[in-house]
C-alpha cells in the first residue's frame, strides 16, 4: 500500500520435524486413538478427536496493487485492507509478552 512494489509473493512453511512430535507426544497432546488407521486421524472439529495430528505445510499467496491489478485485467479476490498477528515466534506455547 505504499507503493514500493506492484507484484509480491508472500509465504511461509513449517518443516515437519520429529522432535516436536517428540515434545507433543510428552504433554500428551498427540493422536493416538486412531494409530490403526492414520488417514482417519485428522479431525479437528469431530467429537471423537483425541489430540494433534503432526503435519507440515506451506502457503504462497501472490500480493498486487489494486491499479496494477485493473490495469492487466485481473479478477479481483479482494482486497487486504489490514492485518492482525497473533504469535510472536519467540516460542510454541508461551508468547514473549513484550507485544513484538
């Protein structure tokens, strides 16, 4: 919005690491009622969900200025008007506290 850049890509990733779910797995956070069939461990949002489910991902989105967009003829998704952050980074379960 300040105009240094009419195109960006913006994304992130988390590496899978077999230490966190080493971590996990000691505060006994981990799935482990469905080990017999793991395609069906993931479900956040059942009733009958029993811990984490250790996974990576990544994800790119492709950032334009509004004018630039309209001038190649884009189709508009919409529009980023703010942002909020809600980690710091400074460690997986207890924030700084200093509001960086």
């Amino acid at each position: 919005q300040i105009g240094k850049q009419d195109v960006i890509f913006a994304g992130g990733c988390e590496e899978l690491d077999w230490s966190l779910s080493v971590l996990f797995d000691a505060m006994g956070a981990m799935s482990s009622k469905y080990n017999d069939t793991p395609a069906t461990a993931s479900r956040p949002y059942d009733l009958n969900r029993d811990g984490f489910v250790i996974a990576g991902g990544a994800g790119v989105l492709v950032l334009e200025e509004l004018e630039h967009a309209k001038a190649r003829g884009a189709r508009i998704y919409g529009e980023v008007v703010g942002y909020g952050a809600t980690s710091d980074g400074h460690d997986m379960v207890a924030p700084s506290g200093e509001g960086a």
